[in-house]
C-alpha cells in the first residue's frame, strides 16, 4: 500500500512531468492562458492517461515488442477520441477554447512516455495510480502556471476579473510570456527541491 | 518463420485498431445528434444577435458553401440578411457577423473569431463602442463614420472593409445592382 | 637585486582602457543626446532616466549580492543600460514601467545569461521589446516637443505608416526639424546633432569604429529610397541613428571581425527598412537589432580573422 501511495505521489513532486521531467510543454505554453482551459485540459489528460495506462499494462504480455508504438498510439488516440467526442457535446465552450491542442493530446509526450516507461512494465493497479499520479501532477503544475498568467497578465482568474492595482502585463499570455512563467517557475521549484535534500 | 511474426504482428494489430473503432463508433453515435444540433443552435442564437427582430433564417447556399442567411419577419416577409464578413487583421483573420435591413443598414455587427495583439488589437473587442457604432450605418458605404481605435489601424481597418466589402457583394446579389 | 627579477608571462604591457573607463566613456557621450531630450520634452524625461538607471543598478546589486558574486555594479555598464532604455521611451512613460523594463534588462537578459559579456541579446533592447508586449499602450503614445507636458502627438514614422501623412512637408516639419529634435518621439532618438556628436567623441576615443554605423545608416539610406524614396527623411526619423550609433555598436553583441561588422551593420539596415515599408510596426530598429544579434554567433564562426603568421 505504502509503496503504491509513493507511486501516485511521485507524480505530483519528485517527478513532476512537467517541472523535473519537463515532458508535456507544448499544451502547457499554449493552454495556459487560462485557468479555466487549464482546468479542462487537465481533466482531458487525466482521462486519457490513466485509461491508456490501464489499457496497455492489461495488454503489456500481448503486444509484441516491434509494434509497440502503434499499438500504443491506437490505444492513446482512442482515447483522446472519445474525450473531444464528449467535450463536443458536453462542454462546447470548453472544446473550441482548447481548440487544436484536444487532438494533440495524442502526442503528449508524458502519456506515451508513461505507457513505454511504466505501463509495458508494471502490473494494472500500479499503472492506473502511476498514471493518476502523473496527470494530477500535470494538472497542478497547468494549474499553477495559469493562475499567475492569467492573474498578472489580464487581471482576471477563471474568467472573473479581479479587482488589481496594477495593470495586467499583455506579454505573460502570449508565448513569450508562457516560456518566461514556465521558466521561473521551473527555476524557483527546483530551487525549493535542492533546499530540501 | 519471419512470415509467420508478421502475421502475428498484424493479426494483434487488426484486432486493436478493430475494437477501437468500434468503441469511437458507439460514442459517435451517442454524442454526434448532441454536436449536431448544438452546432445549430450557436448558429441561430449567433444570428438572432445581430438581427434581433427577425423571427426565422434561411440559409442561402452556393453548393455546399452558405453565402448568407435571408432574414424572414413575423409574416414571411423578407426583413433583412446576415452575412459573415472576414479579413485578415494584423496578426489573425477576424470574423464578422453583420445582421443588415432589406436596404443595407446595419442593425448589429458582432465580432466571432480575432487573435489580434492583447492589450491593442484587442481592443476591438474590449471596447465596446467600436462595434456599436456600426449601428444605423450604410454597409455598403462605410468610410466617414466610423473610426478605427488608436493604436489599432490596421486591425480596425480590416474590420471595417471586410464589412464594405461584403457588404457591396451581398447586396449586388439581392438586388441584383 | 633579486627582488628586481620579476618573472611573469603575458601581457607585459596593459593597457589604459579597462570595462568602466570604456562605459563611462558612452555614458558621457550620451549625455548631450539626453540633456537635449529633456530639454525638448520636459522634466518628466529626466525623471524617467533617474527612474530607469536606478532601477536597473539596483537589480544588479541584488542580484549580484545575493548570487554572491562580485558587486559590479560601478562599472557603469547598468547605468548605461538604464539610460539607454530611457532613451527608447516615449518621455512621458510612466515612471513604473520604465522600472520594469530595467528589471528585465538586466536581471533577464544580462544577469540570467551569465553577466556582462555574456548576454546574447542588447539588455536596453530586449527591456524595451519586453515592455511593448506587456504593455503596449505605453510605449505607442509619443509626445509633442516643447510644449513641457503629456500632449499626445505622432511621430513621423507613425503618419507615415498610418498613411496620415506622405511627405516631410506633410508633417509640417523641415530637414532641420528632423534634424535637431523639433519633433515628436523617443527620449533620447530626436536630437540627431547630438547623437552626431556623440558618436564622433565614441570614434575620437576609439571606442567604436565606423564600421556598423555607416553600414547600418547607409543600408537604410538606400534600401528605402529604391522602395520608398526620400532617404534623408527614414535616415533623420525613428530611432535609427540612436541605434546605429550606441546600440547596434555593443561590444557584446556584436560580431568581432570587422567584415563581419559590416555583415551585421547591412542586415540590421535590411531588417530595420523591410519593418518600416511593409511590417506592421512604423519603426524597425528595436526589432532588426535584436533579431540581427541572433545572428552574431553565426555570422563570428564564419567570419574568421586571419591567423597570425599563416600564408598570405
């Protein structure tokens, strides 16, 4: 139990995909405008990689080692079909917000990377709380990033102006700003990490 | 031997990409009646905003490609048209719902899509007067009244002639001038 | 007798030239160019320069101090970043985002990069490209000269690009308005004449060499006459000569070679015309320099000096 509990938790600290694996950039720069897109693709994410985990350590001993890869990619993509299907239908605003970057889940390097790195080794259980582990840490690191991007560079947070004294810097929810944010925050986290050990 | 992984490989293959397919069947066909019909409904609500009075649209189609709706009133009566006018702006193309009476004057525009600089561009969004002042306004013969933002010519120049432009085209086709 | 055998290798001989006298030498050169600015637009602009000066010295020292690194903060070449980010602003920013700016200059583009000599991009630049994102409405509002408070006015470049106006008569302005600053603009970009004789002290104390200045300068000259006409006026507006003269010309980053010099000097003249004529903004310097820095490493390993004593 314990050692299952490490598994989730790693995810979320020591091995954040984002700020120590540093995997999954390209929807974190894009979608963190927001902290309501941020949210969204989080959840998307979270979905996505913990079935594909589930999916692919249950198949672990039947896929062939030469055709991983596809196999990976069909179980992945089906997936993240399912969930552009659903927020579609469910969450309209929600879809043509994250716009481009639903289908790119499939190319999340952190889902293919868990499924080659964790899943085609270890048993179900192990993968789901690895896979859960690792998208509540996706999640949170998304969270936070667009909490100070949205806050400081359009005075709002989840949509809802707040009242600031200071006046939004524009930069910080364009690209620039999204590699600046990220960088920072990269760099103070793992100053924090280093204080610790 | 060789031939015989093959078939190994491609048989697991089939058998993935088989149930799949059939999984992303079942949810399209529980999910696609929703997007269909939510898809509609932003269209007509889109419509209603800029030509309030209207009470139902028609859809005017070249092919596949619809070129603008034919506003009908209470009694069937023609009341106007709404056409989307696009242009590329400074840095995005800027979408443009434009509901107009029979004559070309403008009842209401609304900006649909722009991905124009924060804080400048945008500013075509954010205030509120820009689109306002559309209101009343020949479509077709827009120069004098209307201005652009500071700092934002180029995006508020787009806006403004693509609404010109298709305006002019739009109307050449109803009345045949 | 022994203690007159001093045994030491290379250098022998040093120089009188060390980083502060070098930077404290720009310092003064830019001194006419920003007491004419100041004396154009008023007293808001020397409290912009203290603002962005201060700023970035004191980014420095904290930075340096708490990285626990030698605090060299009176080498003057913060200051000079300071003055230079000053002087690419309009006089009546706000004090607050001048400040910003120097933060960026040099606790980003300098400091992050490793310090003096490091950097890869012109820290005033790249501070001034910063506050445009962040905050563009700041930086696009220019003033009117001699009239000692915020009245808005637009520069030349800006009626030009806004097709408010074709010509320099249009403008209501002369050559010899252009010339000495009687118009609208950057703090430190309007005085030509000063800048002038700023960059003939810099070329007297062999401090920078003719080589990007002239190449920049006449780059422009020629590029818009053939697409634009009236070269005088795009050499007399903007903030070229300003950057020409003592930004494109840091030693940092700048190529070493003085072919590659020209090399950088031409592209920034090509970068800084293509923005003016058909690029979205009305002036192209910032952006050309900054872009054309990208391209030092590149142009300095294919630009090699030759090689003391090997063939001819």
């Amino acid at each position: 139990m314990k050692k299952l509990w490490r598994e989730f938790i790693k995810g979320i600290w020591t091995e954040n995909p984002i700020f120590f694996i540093v995997l999954g950039l390209c929807p974190t720069l894009a979608v963190s405008t927001s902290v309501n897109n941020a949210v969204g693709m989080g959840v998307a994410v979270i979905f996505v990689l913990v079935c594909s985990n589930v999916i692919i350590s249950m198949m672990r001993n039947i896929i062939p080692d030469k055709i991983r890869i596809p196999c990976y990619i069909v179980v992945i993509a089906s997936f993240v079909g399912i969930v552009e299907m659903a927020m579609k239908a469910y969450a309209p605003a929600l879809d043509k917000a994250l716009g481009v970057y639903v289908p790119l889940i499939v190319v999340n390097c952190i889902i293919l990377g868990r499924a080659e790195a964790f899943a085609s080794k270890n048993p179900v259980i192990a993968s789901l709380i690895d896979g859960l582990g690792m998208g509540v840490g996706f999640f949170l690191a998304l969270f936070v990033i667009s909490a100070v991007r949205e806050v400081l560079g359009s005075g709002k947070f989840a949509g809802f102006a707040i009242p600031v004294t200071f006046e939004p810097a524009a930069i910080l929810v364009l690209a620039p700003g999204a590699l600046l944010v990220l960088g920072l925050l990269m760099g103070g986290i793992r100053w924090i990490k280093s204080l610790r050990s | 031997m060789v031939r015989n992984d093959y078939f190994k490989y491609t048989l697991i293959l089939a058998v993935i990409c088989f149930v799949a397919s059939a999984l992303l069947g079942a949810v399209y066909s529980v999910t696609n009646p929703i997007i269909l019909s939510q898809q509609a409904l932003q269209e007509q609500s889109g419509l209603r905003e800029v030509l309030p009075e209207a009470k139902s649209f028609e859809a005017v189609k070249e092919g596949e490609n619809i070129l603008y709706f034919t506003a009908f009133g209470p009694g069937e009566n023609v009341l106007g048209y709404v056409f989307k006018a696009s242009k590329k702006g400074y840095s995005s193309e800027i979408a443009t719902l434009v509901g107009v009476d029979q004559a070309g004057v403008i009842s209401r525009v609304k900006i649909l899509s722009q991905n124009e600089t924060p804080g400048l561009g945008t500013r075509i969004i954010e205030a509120l007067w820009f689109q306002e002042q559309f209101r009343g306004k020949k479509s077709d013969n827009l120069s004098n009244g209307v201005q652009a933002i500071t700092g934002a010519t180029i995006t508020s120049r787009a806006v403004i002639s693509s609404i010109n432009e298709k305006a002019k085209e739009i109307m050449e086709r109803v009345h045949g001038r | 007798m022994a203690d007159k055998y001093i045994v030491s290798s290379s250098p022998h001989f040093v120089g009188k030239e060390s980083i502060p006298s070098i930077m404290w030498t720009v310092n003064i050169a830019l001194l006419p160019a920003g007491i004419i600015g100041i004396a154009v637009f008023g007293k808001a602009g020397f409290w912009l320069v203290a603002a962005c000066i201060l700023t970035a010295m004191a980014t420095e020292y904290v930075i340096q101090k708490g990285r626990r690194q030698p605090i060299t903060v009176s080498d003057g070449s913060a200051f000079m970043t300071g003055l230079l980010l000053a002087f690419n602003l309009p006089a009546y920013c706000p004090l607050w985002v001048g400040a910003f700016g120097s933060f960026f200059a040099i606790a980003i583009c300098k400091q992050a990069f490793g310090g003096l000599g490091r950097n890869i991009f012109n820290p005033a630049l790249a501070g001034r490209a910063f506050l445009m994102a962040a905050w563009p409405k700041y930086l696009t509002v220019f003033n009117k000269p001699f009239v000692y408070d915020a009245v808005t006015q637009a520069t030349p470049l800006g009626l030009l690009k806004e097709g408010k106006a074709h010509s320099v008569v249009d403008m209501g302005l002369t050559y010899w308005d252009l010339f000495l600053g009687n118009k609208s603009g950057c703090l430190g970009e309007v005085c030509i004449f000063a800048l002038l004789l700023g960059g003939i002290y810099l070329l007297y104390k062999k401090i920078i060499t003719w080589h990007i200045p002239i190449s920049f300068i006449l780059t422009v000259a020629v590029f818009t006459q053939i697409f634009k006409g009236d070269y005088l006026f795009n050499i007399l507006s903007g903030g070229l000569v300003l950057g020409a003269v003592f930004m494109a010309t840091d030693y940092v980053t700048s190529p070493i070679t003085k072919i590659g010099q020209v090399i950088f000097g031409v592209l920034c003249g090509l970068l800084t015309s293509v923005i003016r004529i058909w690029g979205g903004y009305p002036e192209g310097v910032c952006y050309a320099i900054l872009i054309a820095n990208a391209t030092v490493p590149l142009i300095d390993r294919f630009v090699k000096p030759r090689r003391y004593g090997v063939g001819i």
